[in-house]
C-alpha cells in the first residue's frame, strides 16, 4: 500500500499530538474510555472483515481449481464452494449480532 507524503506527515502529525496527550494524562481522564468506544467497536469490525478476508483467500487457494486447462480461467471445486457459503453465512450472522 502506498500512500502520499502528506497523508505521511499527517499520520505523524497525529501520532505526536496523542503521545503528548497521553503523557500529559489524558488516558486518565474520566471519559477517556467512553470516548473510544466507537474506535473499538471500529477496529473490531475491521478485525473480523480481514479474518474473513483471509479465511475466503485460504479456501481459494486450496480449492481453486483451472477446470478448462492452464489460462482459460478459474474455478472452485464443490468442497471450496460450500466453504466459501458457510464462511460467508457464520461472517453475516456474526456481523449482525454485533449491530
């Protein structure tokens, strides 16, 4: 991934000012925690979506399959297939157990 010197220089920008925040004590303010939730929840979704992300490319790479011979394109034996459906069936239910 890349990204531009100035989204560079913001991230560090950032990451500074919250290193001096933190040693000045905001991480014991009294709604410090409260003030994260949402970044948590974010995460842990994000989390979930790139176990699922790798979970999906496992199954691809061990069931994938060139029925038609070298070049003629992709497919995914029956096996991959009903893991790729179960891992996409227990990710949504999951994910709307959480919202």
């Amino acid at each position: 991934m890349e990204i531009s010197q100035k989204r560079f220089d913001e991230l560090l920008d950032k990451e500074l000012k919250l290193n001096a925040l933190e040693c000045g004590g905001v991480d014991n303010w009294e709604f410090y925690d409260i003030s994260l939730e949402g970044y948590w929840e974010e995460k842990n979704r994000q989390e979930k979506i790139a176990i699922f992300s790798d979970t999906i490319c496992e199954i691809m790479s061990e069931y994938g399959d060139e029925p038609a011979g070298h070049g003629a394109g992709y497919g995914l034996k029956a096996e991959g297939q009903e893991q790729v459906i179960q891992a996409i069936t227990n990710f949504v239910k999951d994910y709307h157990k959480e919202s």
